[in-house]
C-alpha cells in the first residue's frame, strides 16, 4: 500500500533505481508504523497517569513551568514501560524484516532467512534463529540494565539489606 500510495500516485519515493537513502524510506515507515503505535499509546496513557501523582503537584506548587515539570519528572517515569515495551516489541521487528524485505527486493536477514527456508537449508535457519535469540536477549538484557539509570528508586542500596 505505501509503494501504490507514495511512490505510484504522489510519484515522492523511486521504486525502480533508487537512491541509496531514498530506497530505505518506504521499508522503515513499513516496519515502524505499526510498531510505534502501541508505543505511543503506552506512553500517552502513562503520561496522563504520572500528571496525577503527587510529586508533579509539587513541582507546579514550587513554580516550575508546564514544560520543565514535563521533562524533568513526567518523562521520566512515562517513559519507563515504554522502553520495556520496545524492547519485546524488538522480535516484532526480525519477524517483519522477512517480508519487508522480500516486498521491497533488500538484501538482509530476512532475505537470508527466505533463501535458506526455499532452499531447506536447516543449518542457516538454525544460525539465524540462534543470532536473532541472542539478539533478543541482549536487547531485552539492555533494557533491564537501563531501568536504574532511568529510574533512581531502583538503584541498589550499598552496605544494607534493601
């Protein structure tokens, strides 16, 4: 639909011979849509429930503008389960790259994957179930690592019993 919608009927996006960005537009936007959706309803339902904690009345109280309260406090803690959301929403992302990538004639994992499945070649879908696994792991591993940076309450306590 992107390819009949952007490049046939507006004529914005090459599909025979593009350009080497230009060929990358349509199979990011192909991927991201329907990926950044629910990410973006996390973060609005979780935006509009931090503005209702305590600690944002506070900062209001204390004179802070609309903006800085935003950034400083809300984002933060909105931002939290969306960053858990991406990063279980990464598999998402190697599952779509098969058919984006045989739509849209690139060259990457997904077209490796196609390959070995029409030629029944096990040991590369093995390796690539391994790497993507692994993939995932380290993408979800970084996710969990990154929570106390973003989130100072769940920093260890040192020297006592939490």
């Amino acid at each position: 639909m992107l390819i009949q919608i952007f490049s046939f009927r507006f004529r914005l996006v090459p599909v025979i011979n593009p350009g080497e960005w230009e060929g990358l537009i349509l199979p990011v936007l192909t991927i991201a849509v329907p990926i950044s959706a629910p990410m973006a309803q996390i973060l609005l339902r979780n935006i509009d429930e931090v503005l209702t904690r305590p600690f944002v009345s506070v900062a209001r109280a204390k004179g802070a503008s609309h903006a800085f309260v935003l950034w400083r406090h809300v984002a933060k803690n909105a931002f939290l389960p969306v960053l858990t959301v991406a990063g279980v929403l990464f598999g998402e992302l190697l599952a779509g790259a098969v058919i984006t990538e045989t739509v849209f004639g690139l060259n990457g994992i997904g077209s490796l994957t196609e390959q070995a499945v029409n030629f029944q070649d096990v040991a590369v879908l093995q390796a690539i179930v391994v790497i993507s696994a692994a993939a995932f792991v380290t993408i979800n591993l970084a996710v969990d690592l990154l929570y106390p940076v973003l989130d100072p309450r769940l920093k260890a306590k040192l020297g006592g019993v939490a």
